[in-house]
C-alpha cells in the first residue's frame, strides 16, 4: 500500500534549489553589471563587495592551473548535480526535513557556480571578509548555499546518530 506520508516527495525541495541558481545568477548579473574587476564597495569596516573572477575552486585552488580545471570542476559539480538530484527525488522528506533542506541547498550552489563555469569559465565572487590587512577569500551566493547545505548535512548525520543510540 501506497499512502501519502510514505510516497518519496523529496522533489519538492528542487525549487529550494532554483531559488538559489537564480537568486545566485541575479546577483552575479548585478555585480558583473555594476563592478569592475577588483572594484569595491566597502559595506561594514569587516565586508567590501568586490568582484573577483575565480577560475579555481574554494579557496582558489587549483585557480593557477592552465585551464583543465574547468573541465574538472564542470564534471565533478554535474555528476554532484545528478546524484543529489536523484537522491532528493527518492527521498520520504517529511521524515528528512534537515537531510532535503541540505541537499537542496547543496544542489542549488553547485548549479550556480556550474552555471558560471560553463558560461565564463570562472565563478564571480563578490562577498570579501577582512579584519585589518587579513584578507578571506571571496564567495557569492552559490558557496554560501553549499556552506549552509553542508552544515544541515552534518547536523543531521549527528541527530540521526543520537537517534540510533
């Protein structure tokens, strides 16, 4: 028997993650519009807006390498892309409320950055933390979404773990 509580109805959360591509590609259109490259505007004494173009990973890495990164991370954030899509639309979400929210989120950054990547060949990061002359490397929506995805991932795997015991 098939009733409503235990149908798969993880798909759902898939507009959690196209709100982020295109809250994510809104702003990149406006920094990319509005800002130079290295252009700021300092919002707090601790947070410029900035435009910087990253043809590496987190962190910039891999950024200095001659082009075939790209294509790296073009197949790693598509193959993720799939998997977490077929994960979410398998998933009994109202019984994984944490587990759906992280995927999604998840799901909807690395399709942002997927999206630049294609398109640019790089990911515009903007957002850029300091504190005196210690610079953090800048984001942009897309790795703020993957950041809150991944903590919802762990704070779930940590509950489901109490649960079991």
């Amino acid at each position: 028997m098939n009733d409503s509580k235990n149908r798969a109805d993880g798909w759902r959360w898939l507009l959690l993650s196209a709100f982020i591509v295109l809250a994510d590609q809104a702003s990149k259109t406006y920094i990319a519009r509005h800002y130079g490259e290295f252009e700021f505007t300092r919002v707090l004494p601790i947070l410029d807006i900035t435009r910087m173009q990253n043809n590496g990973a987190a962190f910039s890495f891999l950024a200095s390498a001659s082009g075939w990164q790209r294509w790296l991370f073009i197949a790693l954030a598509g193959g993720v892309s799939i998997g977490i899509t077929g994960w979410l639309c398998r998933l009994h979400s109202r019984a994984n409320r944490l587990l759906a929210a992280g995927l999604a989120l998840v799901l909807g950054g690395a399709l942002g950055n997927l999206v630049d990547r294609v398109r640019l060949g790089s990911v515009i990061d903007f957002i850029h933390f300091h504190w005196n002359q210690a610079y953090f490397p800048a984001f942009n929506v897309a790795d703020s979404s993957i950041t809150i995805g991944a903590g919802l991932l762990l704070l779930d795997a940590l509950l489901d773990s109490r649960r079991k015991h």
